[in-house]
C-alpha cells in the first residue's frame, strides 16, 4: 500500500465521513481543531441594517461568516498536518457568540494517517 503523503492536507483528503473513500486508516492522531473569533465592524453593521430594510440575503453577514468557516478550516488542517496527519475524518463546524456581536467559529475534526487501498 502506498502511503500518502503530503505536508499541505489537499481538501479531498478532509471529509465529514468516518472513513475516507478508497483509503484505510492506519493511525488516529486524536483532535485537531481551527479557531477564529470574529466580531463586526460598525460599518458593516450599518450596510447589513441597509440589507435588512429590503429583506433576503444579509450578503455583507453571508460573506463575513464564509470568510471565518474558510479561515477555521484552513487552520484545522494546518493543525492536522503539524502533527503528522495526511488527512482529516470526521469534519464538523461549531460557532459561540462569546459577547454581542463577537463570534467564535470552531472547525475540528480527527487527523490520521491513510493508505491507498490496493487497486
């Protein structure tokens, strides 16, 4: 079996699955987790409030929240990487409000180490 690896975990190689496709897992390094807290501006703020008179999409909230989820995974799998992952299983997003306006994101899942199937 051929063991990949890769010292920047590719996105195919995370999954919310308890196995990854096509691969078997030889070794679970335990916990691994991306934190950001983010908080408003005062300015976006006021634009959201402008979006919400007309209704819909809070597009200026939408994007501020995809923004921390993005920067939560990508330190997850940082995180995975440092201690010796080639991949993440078991992927799963948390979010906190710690105060008004100011919000936790958490991305955590579980780094192991996968081998190839033979074909």
């Amino acid at each position: 079996m051929n063991q990949i690896r890769n010292p920047a975990i590719p996105a195919e190689f995370a999954t919310t699955a308890f196995e990854l496709h096509g691969c078997n897992v030889v070794q679970s390094l335990g916990v691994v987790r991306g934190i950001v807290v983010r908080s408003r501006s005062i300015f976006g703020n006021i634009g959201a409030g402008i979006q919400m008179i007309f209704g819909g999409n809070i597009t200026l909230y939408t994007s501020m929240c995809e923004t921390a989820r993005e920067n939560a995974y990508e330190i997850m799998m940082a995180h995975a990487a440092a201690v010796g992952g080639n991949a993440v299983i078991n992927v799963r997003y948390d979010a906190t409000e710690i105060m008004r306006g100011v919000t936790e994101v958490l991305c955590y899942g579980t780094a192991v180490i996968v081998e190839e199937r033979p074909a």
